[in-house]
C-alpha cells in the first residue's frame, strides 16, 4: 500500500504552501481538511480509538485549530475526518510542520486503502 503525504494527497487549500501570488483570507473564513479514511473491518474500532486518544489532543495543541469531527461508516469501515481551522494560512502550517503526517502515521496498519485528503473553505454554517 502507497500512503501519500504531503501536498501530493490532494489538498486542495486555494493557494499552495509555496505560493507566491497566495490570497488573503477575506472576514475570518474557516479552512476545513477533510480525509476520508477506509479501515481493515478488524481493525475499525482500533481506528475510532486512535482518533480518540492520539490524534484529537494532538490537533488541540496545533495553532490556529478550532474544532475536529469524525463521520463514521462502521459497515463499511471508514470514516471521514474534519478539522477546522481559523484560516489559511493555519490550515497550511500544520501541514509544513508534518503534524498531518505524523497523524496519518498512526494509522498505516488499519488502512484498507490510501487516505484521500481534501481541503474546504467553509462558506455556509448553521446551528
């Protein structure tokens, strides 16, 4: 099994890390990275469990970060993780930082398939 890391996931943050012609964040827009990840079916609890008690405190300690849920498919083994970040520039740090990385570490032996990563910018929102 192949895991991609780094920009080669398919991020999809507006502007790349490198960006030179990278736009300001405009009114305080929030950037979500969504990964959906498919489990060995033996192995999804211990998947929920690393999430749980590795992966959440360690978002918790990355700047800019603001919120973490996990969406879960238990018949199907796979889940799709959303972090919420302050902006931008917050959600390409951690990805520089290798905080992202060392995440996605923690889970090699549970994958049935290569993680995919997405990035939003968050544009509607109600409670």
């Amino acid at each position: 099994m192949r895991l991609r890391v780094g920009r080669r996931t398919g991020f999809m943050i507006p502007a790349t890390a490198d960006s030179k012609d990278r736009r300001p964040t405009v009114g305080g827009n929030i950037y979500v990275r969504m990964t959906t990840l498919t489990f060995r079916v033996e192995m999804y609890d211990e998947g929920l469990r690393i999430f749980e008690e590795s992966v959440i405190p360690a978002a918790r300690a990355q700047k800019g970060f603001r919120g973490f849920y996990v969406l879960a498919d238990r018949q199907a083994a796979r889940c799709v993780a959303l972090t919420f970040w302050d902006d931008e520039a917050s959600a390409v740090a951690n990805e520089e930082n290798r905080y992202y990385q060392e995440q996605l570490v923690k889970f090699m032996p549970l994958f049935l398939s290569d993680p995919v990563r997405e990035g939003y910018e968050l544009v509607l929102e109600s409670h």
